[in-house]
C-alpha cells in the first residue's frame, strides 16, 4: 500500500521522506477547499524534497483554465501530478493532459461509474471520496477495486482520500486499497499504533 502526504509544510514532507514514510504528495493549498497553514510551504522547495508523485491541484473550473493552468505547475518539477475535480470540464482536461504524457489524478470520485470515466479520460490516479472506500461491496462493486479497473483495461490506482479519524482510517488500509491519503498527524499516528 502506498501512502500520500496531504500536506503543504516543507517540514513535515523532508521528515517524512527522511524516514522513508511516505511514496508522495498530495499538496494543500492555501486557496482551495483545505487551506494551508504552514508558514514553510514553498511548494517548488516541497516539489524537489520528494521522489515520488507529487499531487497539485488545479482550482481551475473550465477545461481550458486548467490546461493553463497545468502548464504552470508541471514546471514544478517532472513527478508533478495535476490533480482536478471530478467534472465534464475536468475530464475533458484529463483526456487532453494524458494525450499529452501528463499524469493526472481525478478526486470526488463517489462510486464505480465515475471511477471507470475518470479512467477512461486517461486519469492515473483516482482519490475516491472520503466513506467511499471502506465498503466495497456497497461503493465500487463485489470485486475489488484494482480487479474492476483492471477487468475494463484500465491501470489506474485508486487512493482513498484524507478522513478525519484513525478508525476510518484503518478501516480503508483494511479494505485492500492500493493508496491511502493521510496528513502529518495521521501518519505519525499509524507509526505510534
């Protein structure tokens, strides 16, 4: 399973990869939906500190918003991940972006019908919404999750997104999920359990 930092403090990220906790980024921002507090949050300083994936979100509402918007970002460096939100103009980016070699992930995805659009669009990285991951049979059919995807010819990996307490939490690493989505305290909970 591997495990992705909601976080947008340089501290928090060259600790967790100086440990080997974590496989990437997922960034907070200040201007989005979870706003950043850290006072040491140079997203290009954060970029380089990190090896592997780097999530960014575009805020951008429009396809051609956010393929402008894509443009600044992956500059940040070569594992930047463009990262929307579920939507017709999302999704129309998507397409565009991962025609182009760039990765995207697609997040708000609530059930399977939109995990397996999103795929198609050409998304590597689907964040299911938070208490959509722990019941599978419910949520994303009978079969696994990867085995869907995997069953329709996609590869995409799917990531439970960042809930706010450790029972939920655990209950998605036990549910089999490729990826979990945790902030600072969260992952230094899991080590200390």
């Amino acid at each position: 399973m591997k495990i992705y930092l909601k976080s947008c403090s340089l501290f928090e990220v060259k600790t967790a990869v100086e440990y080997g906790l974590i496989d990437g980024i997922s960034f907070m921002s200040e201007d989005r939906d979870d706003p950043c507090v850290a006072t040491d949050n140079d997203f290009a300083a954060i970029a380089r500190s990190n090896c592997g994936p780097t999530f960014i979100l575009s805020g951008e509402k429009t396809a051609e918003k956010i393929l402008e918007e894509s443009r600044e970002l992956i500059r940040l460096g070569p594992n930047t991940i463009i990262k929307v939100k579920l939507s017709l103009e999302a999704l129309k980016a998507c397409k565009i972006l991962s025609s182009q070699q760039i990765p995207v992930a697609v997040y708000g995805i609530s059930n399977t019908a939109q995990a397996l659009i999103a795929a198609r669009s050409g998304a590597e990285f689907l964040f299911l919404a938070p208490n959509q991951h722990t019941n599978q049979e419910q949520n994303l059919g009978k079969k696994p999750n990867d085995e869907l995807l995997k069953q329709h010819g996609y590869n995409a990996q799917l990531i439970a997104s960042r809930t706010n307490d450790m029972q939920s939490l655990h209950a998605q690493i036990q549910s089999g999920i490729q990826a979990i989505e945790v902030d600072y305290s969260q992952l230094l909970k899991l080590v200390d359990a």
